[in-house]
C-alpha cells in the first residue's frame, strides 16, 4: 500500500528525532563556541538528512545562514508549531529545497507538502522541481544548490 504524507505523522520516532535534533544543535553550539557566527553556518542533506536538517534548522534556537533539504520532507509535520521557538530565530532564512518529480521513495508531494506547510507559517522557501529525476541528485539541483550556498556565505577577506 502507498504510503501519504498524512502517513508518515504514525512512522515517526519523535523520542529519535527530537534526540537526533539536540546533538545537531550541540553541533552547532560547538562551532559558534569555536568562533564561527551562526551566520557562516548552513544546514542541509539529502533525504533523511535533508528531514533532520529541516526540522532542526527549523526548530533551532540559533540563528543559522540557511537550511536546505534535497529530496527530504518535514519530520514530524504534524507537531511542528509545537517544537518551533518564540520568537522565531530562523523565521527569515532562506530555506532551498529541491526534489525530482519522480522520485518513488520520498515522493515529490511530501517535499511540496513541506514547502507549502512552511510558507504558511511565514518561512522563506524556495522549492525546485527537478523533472524526471528519482530519489537521487542531479547536475541541475547541485548546480542550483551551488549558487543559493555561494550567495548564502560570500567569500570573506582574510
């Protein structure tokens, strides 16, 4: 049987996915600790990494350069306005997220589903449809995800 987006709200782990959120938060702690600014900071992945990263970034404390997620979807879509923070610390940043329409394990609609889910909470997303493409990369997205990173942490002078 397929399985939905309202689906996945049963599948998931919340005890997992909320522990898998705090040690990537601790990640980041540690790195603004060492000196880096939370605004050199992007979090992003592919698929589950792409779901963990947009929950975390999503419901993070810390003020981050950007979230992207490819080929990925809201973890726990169903509680979110229960785990984001106020005042949001990420409700201005750019999100990327790119999907292909043919992907059969994390379908396109789940991605869409979650970019439109976050638009009406007020984030800042900009979702891509790759056509043809499957649950896998394409020169395209990676391009694409090059420029938005590239415009997201500029080179700075030494």
């Amino acid at each position: 049987m397929p399985t939905n987006f309202g689906d996945l709200a049963q599948a998931h782990d919340e005890v997992g996915i909320l522990k898998s959120r705090d040690y990537f938060q601790s990640l980041i702690k540690g790195e603004v600790d060492k000196g880096i600014p939370s605004s050199r900071i992007i979090l992003g992945g592919f698929s589950q990494g792409g779901a963990i990263s947009l929950f975390t970034g999503i419901t993070s404390l810390t003020p981050l350069a950007g979230i992207f997620g490819l080929s990925a979807y809201m973890l726990l879509h169903n509680k979110l306005p229960d785990h984001i923070p106020s005042p949001i610390p990420n409700k201005d940043t750019p999100i990327f997220m790119g999907h292909g329409d043919s992907d059969p394990l994390v379908k396109h609609e789940w991605g869409q589903g979650t970019a439109q889910g976050l638009k009406e909470l007020g984030f800042k997303v900009d979702f891509r449809t790759y056509v043809g493409l499957v649950h896998s990369a394409d020169p395209q997205e990676i391009d694409d995800l090059e420029a938005w990173l590239a415009e997201r942490l500029p080179n700075q002078d030494s």
